[in-house]
C-alpha cells in the first residue's frame, strides 16, 4: 500500500496518452497499410527516421511543426523505397519490410551523429481557459501537447473512412481481393502506395513524438522496438481502428505503471517490470481477437496484373 | 428489336509469343443471346476482356449502338451499358452483398437505399437474396446472384457472362435461365461463353465459334447439333470415345454400410453407402453436387478414415488406411478440386508428379527423389495425354483448366491403377480433352481395372460407365445397369424418390 499511494493517478493517467502517442500514431498508419493488403514491416525503420529528420528540423528552424512535418515527409520517403520495391519490382514485402528497418536503423544513426546531446524546442501544450484548469480532468484531458489531439482525431479519421465512404469501402475491397478489384477496374497499385505513403507519414510522426515531446532528445536506437510493437498492435486489434486505440493505451498505461513502479522501489526485478507492458498488452489483445474477425485476405500477396 | 447493340470488326491482341485473338469480328443485336464458343485458350475471354475494357486492343475498332466504343477502363464500360458476370467471380468475401454490390456500381446511393433496391431487383428477377449476408458464407449459386444484381442495378444493355453455369447446380442453372430470357424480353442483349453445348442449344439465338484466336464460323445454335458445333471448334472431326465388349472380373473395391458425418459447416453426411464395383467396370454416381460427392471421394481415397471394413480392395479391409497406403495398394484417386486437392499450384509438373506417383512409379530411393525417372514420368504423361504446357518444369498453376485436368487424370491412369477414383473428371474442360479423358478411362477399364466416375454431367455418365447410381442427401440409390436407362429412371434416382424416403422431406 505504501508504494501504489505514491503513485499519482492522475499524473499516470496524464502520462498514459503521452506514452501511447507514438505506437498508436505508427500502428494507425500500418493498420491501412495492412487494409489495403501489405505488409510493411519496416515500421521501425520509419519511425526512427521520422524520428530524426523531425528532430533536426525542429532544432534548425526552431519550430516543433516543421519538425512534425519533416518528419512525416521523411517517413514517407522511405516508405515510397518499399512502395517502389514491392508494388512495381514486385519483390517479397516480408524481406523488403525488414531491410527497410535496418536500413532505417543505419540511416538515422548517420543523420543523428551531430544532434546527441542537444535539447529541441518544446512543443506548444493545450491551454484552454476554464476546461484545463478543471481539477484532475483538466490535468489528464486537456493539457496534453497538440500532436496527442491529433493522433485521436486520427484515430475516428481512419475508423469513419473504412467503414462509411466510399474511398474505404474500395481500400479494403483491394486488400480483400486484389484481382476482383482489378477487375472491377480498380488502381490496385496505385490506391496501395497511396496506402503505404500514409502508412510511412504515421509512422513518421510516432518517431518525431518520440523524439520531440515524449523523450525529448536524439539517442541512436530510440525507438527501441516500438515499431514492432505497433506493427503487433494491428494484428492483435484485428485490423480494427478502436482496438489499436485501446491496445496503445493499454501498452503506454503499463509501460508508465510499471515506470513508476521502479522508482517506488517495488521488490520486484526490474526485468520483470520492463516486460509487463509487452505481456500483458498482447496477452489482452490475443484474448480480444478470439473473435471471428481475420486478416484481409490479400495481405502481404503480391499483385502483377498479368493480363 | 434487333437493330444492331455491339458490332466488333477485326479486334486484335497479340501477347508475347501468342495471338490471343486474331482480326475476329461478330455482331450482337438488341435483345439477342449471343453465345461465345471455343476450346480452353481459343481467346474468349480476351475478348470479353477487350470489350469490358479490361484489355486494349491492338487493332481492330467496336460500336456501341452505332458510336465509336473504346472502353479504356471498365469504369466507362460500365456507364456505356456493359456489365460483366466473371467466371471466377469478382466478389470481396469478407464483406456483404450491399458492398460488393456497391463496388461493382459507378455511382451507388448510400448503403440503406443500395439495401433496398437490392431487395426490388431482387424480388423482380426471382433472385432472393438478403443484403445484409456476408458473401463468404454464401453458396456458389447464391454468389452468382451477387454479381448478377450488381450488373442488373446498372440496367445494362449488353450483359457478358463468362461460363455462368460450370458452378451451378441444374436447379440453379433453370433459375438463371429464366432470368436471362425475362433480360433478354426487356431488350437487354447478352454475350453467353460457355461449354455447354446443349445449354447453348437452349438459350442462344446466335453462337459465333473461336478456334486459335481466329473466328471461324457462326451458326444458329438451335439448329445445329451439338456434334457439329463441337467439330467447329476443335476443327476437325473427333472420336467419340468407343466402348469394348469386356469380360467383368472379380470385385475389386466394396464399400458396405459407409456412413460418415459431415466434415466442416456445409458438408453433407454419408448414409449407409453401399455398393461393389468389378475389375474391368466403370461404375458412374451421379447427383446435384453438394449431395455428398466430396465426401464419398475423402473416404475412398483415405483422407478420411472410415471403420475398416465399410471399405474393401480385393476382400480386405482398409477403411483405416491413409492415402498413401491405399495408392501403394493399387487404389487411385483424382479429385474434383484441380488446383489445390488434386494439384499444388505452384509446383511444377514433375513435382506434382511425385506427389502421388513417388510409390508406384519407384520415383523415389531410400528417402531420395529420383529426379531422371519423375521427368521422365512427367514427360510420359504429358504426351500420352496432350497436355500442352513448355515443359514439365512449368507451375500447375500456369496451366489451363483443360489441359491441368488431363494432367492430373493422365498422373493417375499411367500409374496402372487396379482401382481408379475420379470425381468430376471433365469438369470445365473442353470437347475435344473430355472425350480425350473418358477415352482413357473407358480404356483402363478395358485393360482390368475397376473405374468410379464420380460427375454431375449425366451425359458422360451415360456414356461410359455400364451401371449407374446417384447420390442424394448422402444417400446412395440403388445401381442400376445404364443399358436401356431411360432419363425419368435417372430423374427419379437423382430426385431421392426412395418411396419411403418422400414423406420426410
């Protein structure tokens, strides 16, 4: 009891939306990837790419939102490399997806080598007039950063696009069958590099909120394993937009408990304590994807539209 | 009524190393069936392909109602008035019959309404069908009213259908044809391609015949044999496949009192199966698919163990056994399924080879594929059944439905089998191949084996096999000997009319 009364709910539960921002940021861009029928696994590549052009940005023009921008940009400069391997090389999306983190690994380590060590500038907070400073909702609600909004905007974005317009209604149609939906005339290729650009975009952002607000500074690596855990996050949501919502806050959640449980001096290993979040967020969602729902069909198969 | 819909003049497309069609130019008038014929590979769906706008045509100029038409998307086929019903349908399974409806439109009203107008053309075309359904849990006959509806809600003026029927049971074929006589009322002209020479006999008012790309005859189905229209298209005169007097030997498989429940959600359970069939005899179950067929195959060929005596090769049981046994045992089987169960698509002919010859054949040493002998055998086969392919290195996949069929049966009948099973043996195949295939089981058969043709196509029943039961509910009637059988016998065989057995449908 000692140790659970000096946690501050409120501010874990404050620090929760902070922490789930950049796997669910990452996540919701792959979970259209994957709609549409690819598989990026470069996720984490993308990340820490995006990871580091939005901090060099930031840093050189001073200002957050070009760095949020650059980021996205370089995000999906890499993922046009995957898009161009995989949609007209026609080469394997698993292989291409894992050189893509790697090489996304080795290219922000060469980019970052002059920005270790320096502080970006920060990122405007929410402030409004009465609801932030109401008492615990305010503190929890609404005094996040601007990129923490965006990012549940996102969230009902993506949700209402696949499942009321027409423009969802045929991205899940080519990751469904791409061959019906080439033959009902649909651009199979190009409706999935424009899939697989967003999906690069998101991902971008989840690494410059890393780096930007979440951190905030430049270490090689940073991203330790987040893209991987975003890219389980879609499987385990059942390639639902609500479920990744509820998988990241479950995994940021943990991950802050468990934080704040090592600083409490809890007698419990801190190995345990790191590989709680990781457990116990896909242990829940494996349990919440034994319903029927399934993969888009398509997934990771490789479209030629031969005749 | 019959000015002229669709003319098509002198429509080329040449694909590396092959002329898929060739200067061909027909006409379609209002209101008119029009059927399309030719061999698997004469170019038919390249056609249909050129004229949805799927594929740009090299040469070669088409009119719609007297305009110019050059599709170059099917999006502008569409809102031109062309609709197509494809033969592998172009439906998204995960999802409802109002989305793949709503996909298949130009401009579709929001869902709600798109549920209801399905509802309408639904009701007026006979075709019940809830929008609310996901596609995957629908029967192929259900999914062809899918695509058909999609094309209806677009009131289209030429409908193509690509082999509409191969799926259908022969109740589901009357409903459609039904529908396609009341379009055909309402001036909507459609473009029929099928193999079914006696469907076309039925439906078509016009058949224009495609050999190697090239037109090469029209004619009024009506008043054209089938005999003849199937000599059009291979272009040459071909054997009927000729039955021997042979001496029936001793029974070879018997299958007493099999009962097996249903596999899987839409499986069908066998009920006390029984019969015998003997060496040098061709025994042929017949039945509206779905009625247990694939599961009688699983129990013969020994992917689904039975008890071990429902199932006896020369007196002894093997119900029990697995395939691989029961092949080493001289019992073959074919199934229905080409590419997936009877194939791996994407091994090559020599590796599929292997798959169920490696025993018989000695294909294989001491755990060690005998590459040398599996081509060799692939070869044999390939020529011994005019299997047209590069080369036994090529994928399953790559081959035609026709000429992967006479592989696959080809694979069996050369390995000598004592007992061969076959289901659906020329299904989707064409004129020439099947009496090709049923040749050569009329010729195994001669040389002492027992043959078990298990088909929906009550002709080729007929002709080959020398006696005769069908499958209804899992049923089996009582056999019959097919001389002197007349069509209503074999009706009330198929229908289930057991005499005790009426009262409790």
């Amino acid at each position: 009891m000692m140790i659970l009364s000096s946690i501050d709910p409120v501010l874990l539960l404050a620090s929760l939306m902070v922490a789930s921002t950049p796997i669910l940021l990452a996540a919701l861009g792959e979970l259209v990837v994957e709609r549409a029928g690819v598989l990026n696994l470069g996720v984490e590549g993308m990340m820490i790419t995006g990871a580091i052009c939005g901090f060099a940005m930031a840093v050189n023009t001073g200002s957050p939102l070009v760095g949020f921008i650059a980021a996205a940009a370089g995000g999906a400069v890499l993922a046009l490399l995957f898009a161009l391997l995989t949609q007209f090389a026609l080469a394997n999306q698993v292989a291409s997806g894992l050189a893509l983190t790697l090489f996304g690994l080795g290219l922000s380590s060469l980019l970052g080598q002059g920005y270790v060590g320096i502080k970006p500038p920060p990122t405007a907070r929410l402030d409004l007039p009465i609801l932030s400073d109401l008492p615990l909702v305010g503190r929890v609600l609404f005094s996040h950063d601007l990129m923490v909004y965006f990012a549940l905007a996102l969230v009902a974005l993506v949700w209402a696009l696949l499942k009321y317009t027409r423009a969802g209604l045929i991205l899940r149609a080519v990751g469904e069958n791409h061959e019906a939906a080439h033959a009902l005339g649909y651009k199979v290729v190009r409706i999935r590099i424009l899939a697989i650009l967003f999906g690069g975009a998101c991902a971008g952002l989840g690494g410059a909120y890393l780096s930007l607000v979440r951190v905030p500074q430049w270490t090689e690596g940073m991203t330790s394993g987040a893209g991987w855990i975003a890219l389980a996050l879609v499987v385990f949501a059942s390639w639902k937009a609500g479920r990744v919502l509820l998988g990241a806050w479950l995994f940021g959640g943990v991950s802050v408990l468990q934080l704040n449980l090592q600083a409490a001096g809890l007698a419990i290993p801190v190995e345990y304590l790191s590989m709680s979040p990781y457990l116990i967020t896909i242990l829940v969602l494996v349990i919440m994807s034994a319903d029927k729902s399934r993969a888009p069909a398509s997934l990771g198969r490789i479209f030629h539209a031969s005749q | 009524m019959t000015g002229d819909l669709l003319t098509v003049s002198g429509l080329t497309k040449a694909y590396p190393g092959v002329v898929a069609n060739d200067a061909v130019s027909f006409v379609i008038r209002e209101g008119e069936v029009h059927a399309l014929l030719g061999e698997n590979g004469a170019g038919k769906s390249t056609l249909v392909k050129m004229i949805y706008g799927l594929v740009k045509p090299d040469s070669g100029v088409m009119t719609l109602r007297g305009a110019p038409y050059a599709p170059p998307d099917p999006h502008r086929a569409r809102t031109s008035g062309v609709a197509m019903v494809f033969q592998h349908f172009s439906l998204f399974e995960a999802m409802n019959v109002a989305e793949n409806v709503a996909l298949g439109m130009e401009n579709p009203p929001p869902l709600r309404d798109l549920a209801a107008r399905i509802r309408d053309v639904s009701e007026t075309y006979g075709l019940p069908l809830d929008p609310h359904r996901i596609v995957g849990d629908l029967s192929a006959g259900e999914r062809q009213r899918v695509e058909i509806i999609r094309c209806l809600l677009q009131s289209p003026r030429l409908l193509i259908m690509d082999e509409p029927t191969s799926v259908l049971t022969p109740q589901e074929v009357g409903i459609l044809f039904q529908t396609l006589r009341k379009l055909t009322a309402e001036g909507v002209a459609i473009l029929y391609i099928s193999h079914k020479l006696e469907e076309i006999r039925a439906l078509c008012d016009h058949a224009t015949i495609l050999r190697q790309g090239r037109n090469v005859g029209t004619c009024v189905p009506r008043d054209t044999p089938a005999r003849a229209m199937a000599e059009m298209m291979v272009g040459s005169a071909f054997a009927a496949p000729a039955r021997t007097d042979r001496e029936m030997g001793a029974v070879a498989l018997e299958v007493a009192d099999l009962s097996v429940a249903a596999t899987g959600q839409f499986g069908t359970s066998l009920r006390a199966v029984t019969f015998a069939v003997r060496a040098g005899e061709v025994l042929g179950i017949g039945g509206v698919a779905g009625n247990g067929q694939d599961e009688l195959l699983a129990a013969l060929s020994g992917e689904m163990p039975v008890a071990a005596g429902a199932v006896r090769l020369w007196g002894e049981p093997i119900g029990q056994m697995g395939p691989a046994a029961r092949r080493v045992l001289g019992l073959l089987t074919a199934p229905e399924e080409r590419l997936g169960h009877a194939a791996a698509p994407d091994m090559s002919l020599t590796e599929n080879a292997i798959l169920t010859a490696a025993a018989r054949e000695h294909l294989m040493h001491r755990g060690f594929l005998r590459w040398g002998a599996a081509e060799a055998f692939t070869r044999r086969i390939i020529s011994a059944f005019d299997v047209r392919t590069p080369g036994p290195s090529t994928a399953a996949r790559a081959l035609s439905g026709g000429n992967l069929q006479k592989f696959v049966i080809g694979r069996e009948v050369l390995q000598r089998p004592e007992v061969l099973v076959v289901n659906q043996p020329t299904w989707g195949v064409d004129a020439a191949a099947a009496a090709a295939i049923r040749q050569a089981l009329l010729d195994l058969a001669a040389g002492g084996a027992a043959v078990i043709c298990i088909s929906q196509d009550l002709d080729e029943l007929m002709e080959i096999s020398d006696r005769f039961g069908a499958l209804n509910e899992g049923r089996l009637s009582e056999i019959q000997s097919t001389h002197g059988l007349s069509v209503e016998a074999v009706g009330l065989m198929m229908g289930g009319a057991h005499g005790m057995e009426v009262a409790h449908v």
